[in-house]
C-alpha cells in the first residue's frame, strides 16, 4: 500500500519507513539507547513497519521487543525525510515508561541511560540530530529532511569504523536481496 510522503517528495510504501522512539528520564536530561547486536552500536530503539501496523504501533511493539519495556505514546516528535538514498522515512515518536524492566534480546546486546550532553562515540548519525530534536520538547511535530547523513558523513564514519560501516551495509544488502 502506498502512502503520501508530504511536501518532500511523492509516495512511498511502508517498506521504504521506520520509526525510532526517544525515551527521556529526568527532564530530558537522560536518553535511553540501545546498543544493537547486529552492528554494535549505540541506537534508539525502533525498526521497520509491518504489514497492516500503523506507526505508533511499530513503536510501542519495537521498544517492548528490543527493551522489555511497556510504552505509552506522548507525542510524534518528527517525520524525518530521506535527503538522498541512505535513510529512509522515520517517524520519531517520544514515549513513557509504563510498566517492564530493562531486559537485553535477540536485538539487544546493553541498554542504558546517556546524559543527553555525553552521548556515546559510537552512535551512528542521524540519532543524535533526532535526540536534541526531541529534547526541544516542542508542542507541534516537525517535518524536516535528515539533514545529518551524506555521502561525506558516510565516507568519513567508514574511515574512523571501516569494520562497522562495512557491517552496517552489508547486513542491509542482504536485507534487501530476501525481499
């Protein structure tokens, strides 16, 4: 099924979006990241939508999935637009805790809490971009492009990370060769 896009471009399928969520704790002081067993790197939680799944639901099913946790929407922080070929349409919704504990899965090598000023190294963009986005707490939704991953982004991360941006790429290569 196919779905309008807005005012950056025309339409696209589910398949072609994503969502993230933001958790914050301590008056957006504290994020809660993921780092991801595939490619080990510092992450928000989140993923891919599934047939006949609406946004919010992918997040709530992906934060319980990758975190243990039971989420409660607050709010869509952003829709973030592809700005060339190497992201995709993600939907950022902020969410609350509501019951669960921090517990590690098949997507899930650590969980914890960051200060928002000390973020990890090793946090791929655009998850930064999307956590300082999401701690202006502002009341509306934004609708920007990813600015935060270009071709020179990528090429300098895979001088500083071959190993990881070399994983990075090829697991999602193969990722779109089972489609």
């Amino acid at each position: 099924m196919l779905f309008p896009l807005g005012k950056f471009g025309s339409y696209m399928d589910r398949s072609q979006e994503s969502v993230s969520v933001v958790i914050f704790k301590d008056d957006y002081k504290k994020i809660l990241l993921i780092k991801r067993e595939d490619v080990p790197v510092w992450a928000l939680p989140g993923g891919g939508i599934e047939e006949n799944e609406t946004t919010e639901t992918t997040a709530v099913r992906e934060v319980e999935e990758e975190t243990g946790l039971k989420v409660k929407i607050k709010r869509k922080v952003g829709e973030f637009h592809p700005k060339n070929r190497l992201t995709k349409l993600t939907h950022l919704y902020e969410c609350t805790v509501e019951s669960g504990s921090l517990s590690l899965s098949d997507e899930t090598i650590d969980i914890k809490y960051f200060d928002v000023s000390s973020l990890p190294n090793l946090m791929p963009p655009p998850y930064q971009e999307w956590i300082y986005d999401a701690a202006k707490n502002l009341d509306h939704c934004l609708v920007k492009k990813t600015e935060s991953v270009t071709y020179l982004v990528l090429v300098k991360k895979f001088l500083e990370h071959p190993i990881l941006v070399s994983m990075h790429y090829i697991k999602k290569f193969i990722r779109t060769l089972k489609r």
